[in-house]
C-alpha cells in the first residue's frame, strides 16, 4: 500500500458547533483528522465517517501529550492544529469567583499554550506547521457582564501574536479566527455559568439586557459550517492573514470600537445600568 501523504489536523472541542463543523469540512477535503473531545462517546459520528477519534481534556497536560505523540506515531506528522475548545463564563467582573474565571482562562488560554508547546517541536522539524486559534469578537472588543470570556480571549489574542512572531523563521503560521454569533447554542451554555456568581444586584438590568441582546444574536447568527470554511482556508492557503474576522456583526463591531467615543458607549452603558 502506498504512504499516505495527505496533511494531518488536530482539532479540539469537537463535541459540537464550530468544532464538529471543521472536522467534516478538513475530511471532506481529504486530510486525515483528529478529532477530539473530553468524552469520545460525543464524537462517535465523526469517527464513524472517517476521523480519527481520542478522549481530549485540554487541561490535562499529560493527556495533551499523549494525544500528540499518539497523532505522531500514527500519522509522522501534525501539518495543522485548530485549538476550538473553548467555553463562556457570564457575569460582571466583581460577580465572578475568582476560581471560576481561573476555570476560564484554564481552558481558553492555557489550553490552547499547551496544545502549541506539545506540536511545535514537531512543527519546526518538519520546517512547516500552522496554529489556527479560535477566538470570537470579544478578542478585540468588550462587553459588560462578558469580561471572563473577553479576558480570556484578548490574551488568546496577544499570546497568538507573539507566538507568530516567534515562528515566522521556522515555518510555522498562526492565525487567528474572530466569529461573531454563530447558531451553536453557546448563549445557553453560558447562560448556565450564572448559577455559580455571587451576584450584585446593581449589575442585574444590565446583566439581563445583554444576556437577551446575546440571545437574539445567537438565533440570527450564522451556521457554524461558515466558521469551518473560514478554519480550513486559514488552514490550507500558501499564506494565510494573520486574523479572519467571521461574520457581519463582528465586523461591525470591531469596526464600531474603533470609530466610535469612548465617552458614548460609556454613557450608553450608564443609561442602560
């Protein structure tokens, strides 16, 4: 049988929505695909229609290693990592538990950290690799009562930037996505988080209008196969930019923080608490 010598991906947070989109759109185009999720028995599906499937915490150090040299020893190779995995804490700042916004960064930051560390060194033997980072809006812009996720992402943001600084002799690209709301049922996950804070009840009309503000853009967002078409061609172009910004709403928003007062949006949350 001849080698295989279509490029590999590793693709955490698989379970559903961005990440289970992105694994079918890179084996449809035929690379071979890791998929991955803290309970495989979500992503039975995807390893019935062709990925490769492992059991993937990815505040587990040791599990993150082993996951790579199991994707090593199989393939000889890992071309591109998508580091999706990710999740939402509501709440305003003072609300949060500082154990539960350690939680967030867990996950969101240092995750992705190590899932770079542990493929980097087989990225730069080889002379070539890409990072695709999965960030959202609220990497370059803030909301009240969004401050853990926006926290975590921002540095995502700053973490990513250096780290394609520190690669481009190497071979290896990183490159951010920024979706705006995507249909993936994140609003009710986050939602959730809610439970766990120790509420202020001076923040509850905001905390409220922007829950239901986040609500309706979740149910007019876009589907979250647009976000892996964006993913795979960050992934696959000869030279990927260094951010995609995904969505009409996140342009405008980002577009929005740049042109308009500070003083204005201050005055409009004043209004609104």
């Amino acid at each position: 049988m001849a080698p295989d010598h279509s490029p590999v991906v590793l693709i955490t947070g698989c379970s559903s929505g961005i990440g289970r989109a992105t694994a079918r759109r890179f084996l449809d185009a035929g690379w071979r695909v890791w998929a991955t999720a803290r309970d495989p028995t979500d992503i039975t599906d995807l390893a019935d229609a062709g990925c490769r499937t492992a059991a993937l915490d990815v505040t587990d150090g040791g599990q993150i290693d082993a996951v790579v040299e199991r994707v090593v020893a199989r393939d000889s190779r890992i071309d591109c990592l998508v580091n999706n995995a990710g999740y939402g804490q509501a709440g305003a700042v003072e609300e949060i538990p500082v154990d539960q916004l350690r939680a967030q960064f867990e996950v969101n930051v240092f995750g992705p950290v190590r899932l770079a560390q542990a493929v980097l060194p087989h990225m730069r033997g080889a002379g070539s690799g890409r990072i695709v980072n999965v960030s959202s809006l609220l990497g370059r812009v803030a909301y009240p009562t969004r401050g853990a996720y926006a926290g975590s992402k921002h540095a995502l943001e700053a973490l990513s930037e250096s780290l394609r600084a520190e690669t481009a002799g190497v071979g290896v690209d990183v490159v951010l996505i920024e979706p705006g709301a995507v249909r993936t049922g994140f609003e009710d996950r986050l939602h959730e988080t809610e439970s766990t804070l120790d509420e202020v009840a001076e923040y509850g009309r905001l905390r409220r209008l922007v829950d239901r503000a986040q609500r309706l853009s979740e149910r007019r967002g876009m589907a979250p196969e647009r976000v892996a078409d964006e993913i795979y061609r960050a992934a696959s172009v000869e030279r990927p930019e260094r951010r995609y910004v995904v969505g009409w709403d996140a342009r405008l928003a980002i577009l929005a923080d740049r042109v308009v007062p500070a003083r204005v949006t201050e005055w409009l949350y004043r209004r609104l608490a």
